[in-house]
C-alpha cells in the first residue's frame, strides 16, 4: 500500500524532467476501497490544468482526459501514451506508440476527451467510430495498449516529452464494467469508478434513496456490473451548517461497514437510521423495519447507524472512504412530502426526485 505519488514539472531534459520532483501526500490505496494508485499532479504549462481522468484497460481501452481549469486549452503537439520499463524498474513513456495530437484540439473548461487504445494506423484526427452505444460521439485512436497487469503507467506529455501528468493502472480489484477513475472527478485520487466515458466519474456504489421521515434511512445501490467492496466504508450525516454549502460530513455518528461488506452488482444496501440502542458498528442486524430480510437472514440484514435526518431543514448524506474521502454524497432538500422519500431514477444513475418509500427495492416516482 503507497500513500505518496511522485509528480513531475514540464522540463527540457529529455523525456522526463526531474530537476524539480515533488512528492504528493495524497492516499492512493484505501483498505477494503479497492483505490488504484496515482499521481495527482496538476500542470501550469503546456497543458494548463488538463488531467488524465479515468483509465480502461478491459474491453475497449481508453483513456479519459479534463479540462479542470477556467479556459480552453489547445493540446496541439501533446501527446499521450503508455509505459516501458526502464533499466531502473521506474516506468518511461512509451514514445513510438503515442498519439500526439493536431492542430484543432482544443479542450473547453470542463470537457472531457476519449482516446481509444490498441487502434493502430487511424491517424491523428478526431473520429466517429469510438466505444459502443452510450459512449461519446467523438473521439481520437492510439496504437498503445493499455496492460491490466500492474506495472501499467498512462502519460500525458508535452510537445517537448516532458511529463505534465502520470497515473498507473492495475485490473487488481475491479471488476467488469469497472474502471480507474479520480474521486472526486477531476481532481481526486484514482479509484474503482463505474466506466463513464465522456460524462462524470462515480464510484461503483452510490447514495440511491433518502428517507427523512419515520422511518429515517439511507440506501445505497451498486450501479455497476461487478463486486464492490464496502468494508471499512461510511455512511455519515451533516453537521448542524447555516447553508447547504458549510454542511460536512459527520462520521462520528456514521456508520462504518465492517472488512468483509461486499455489494454484489445491481445490490441495495439499507442503513436504518436513529438506531440508538446499537452500537453502529455492530455488523447486519435483522431489525431493519420496512427492510427486514424475508427470511430473517442475518446475511441479508441491514445496518444501524445513531443519526437522524433532517426533512425540516434538509441534510446531505455522504459516503466516505476507509480514510474518510467522499466517494458520493446527495442532499435531501425541504419540501419532500410525507410518507415519501428522495430517490434516483433508474436506481444508481439517474437524477434526484420524490419516489416512494421502496426500501431495499428498485426506486418508482411519487
């Protein structure tokens, strides 16, 4: 497990400048959270604030790059690629393999672009024929192939091969329909990301439904087609915030899932809130009200957590990592009407509106 990244400034000397080093504290692996390692480094030359976002290294390979600053960036003459090893076991940029880019890329604040891996002799151009239905319209080849196996790092260089940003990738703890991908989006640590090629990175597993009135409570739901390990995750409240924008999370009271809490695909998580009596880390309980397992399976019980939330004034729930980063959060806002409660729709995807209680159970409108 590494808990520093090493990032480089854009240089002359070479492929990779090394005159000015920084190691970044920033964790990279959490316990039970399944996180891919990373070098979190932010540029302000060539590239401005561009980022390598999200890596997919099964299936159809790409990779996802950001604008993170406030004005477009022209990434003419930059080039993005893979790793060789070096005599020094230190990953170098892979240069006959990269694809640098032409006149004409410009990248707007906030846009995201796609490179698809292993297309070999399709020019530097934008195209159409990029990853299946759902994916974004346009996108750009590279002959690179992106290896699942460990020792994979993802360059993004400069017109000189200098290195403006870096991230390694590993298939070690995804699953399908998983990528690496920043928590948060943008600007955060690689994690398990459910694949979102061309649109916002989100963790595997998400706040889906929120319930502010008896009974209080939070489900959460794996939008993914693989496994994601929960252990040593949070479910917390709000502190008490004048406005929305000052609410933290409060992982005093919250609720961390214990080592060994795996989310099957398509799988609802309950968290019974204002559950007083039990000590929130308590592992599954089978008193779980409207979620009771049918069978009185303690493997299918739900979990006890000592906050309440707030319908009066409105609360944000957050899911937080083993080291306590965000991974998800969403607001229950006032007005949500009695007996009713706060969902997506379609469950783990879609945007926030007033459902029906459906505890443990696919979310339907009011």
């Amino acid at each position: 497990m590494m808990d520093a990244m090493v990032g480089n400034d854009a240089g002359e000397a070479g492929i990779v400048d090394v005159a000015d080093t920084r190691v970044l504290d920033v964790p990279i692996a959490d316990i039970g959270a399944d996180a891919i390692s990373d070098s979190a480094i932010t540029t302000d030359g060539g590239a401005g604030s561009v980022v390598i976002n999200e890596i997919n290294g099964a299936g159809v390979q790409y990779v996802e790059l950001s604008n993170q600053g406030s004005a477009p960036i022209d990434l003419v003459n930059l080039a993005l690629t893979n790793s060789i090893p070096a005599d020094s076991g230190t990953p170098m940029p892979n240069l006959s393999d990269a694809i640098r880019f032409g006149p004409g890329t410009n990248l707007a604040p906030g846009e995201l672009l796609i490179v698809v891996a292993e297309r070999v002799g399709s020019g530097t151009g934008r195209r159409t024929d990029c990853l299946p239905p759902g994916g974004p319209a346009t996108c750009y080849h590279a002959p690179f192939h992106i290896s699942g196996s460990g020792n994979e790092t993802i360059f993004l260089l400069s017109a000189t091969n200098a290195v403006l940003d870096q991230a390694q990738y590993s298939r070690v703890g995804l699953s399908t329909g998983q990528t690496s991908g920043r928590l948060p989006h943008g600007t955060g640590s690689f994690w398990v990301n459910r694949a979102t090629p061309g649109d916002t990175n989100q963790f595997p597993a998400v706040v889906n439904e929120i319930s502010g009135s008896s009974p209080d409570y939070v489900e959460v739901y794996n939008a993914s087609q693989g496994t994601v390990d929960m252990s040593n995750m949070v479910i917390a409240d709000s502190n008490s915030a004048a406005t929305p924008a000052e609410e933290t999370p409060r992982i005093t009271d919250g609720v961390r899932f214990p080592v060994g809490t795996i989310l099957g695909p398509g799988e609802f998580l309950f968290v019974l809130a204002e559950q007083l009596t039990i000590a929130p880390d308590a592992g599954r309980q089978t008193m779980c009200g409207p979620c009771a397992p049918p069978d009185g399976s303690i493997a299918m019980g739900c979990f006890h957590s000592g906050f309440g939330i707030s319908s009066s004034r409105g609360e944000t729930i957050w899911l937080m990592s083993p080291r306590d980063t965000v991974l998800d959060s969403a607001r229950i806002p006032i007005g949500v009407p009695g007996g009713a409660t706060f969902g997506r729709i379609p469950d783990g995807t879609g945007s926030f509106g007033n459902t029906r209680l459906s505890a443990c159970g696919p979310n339907q409108s009011l």
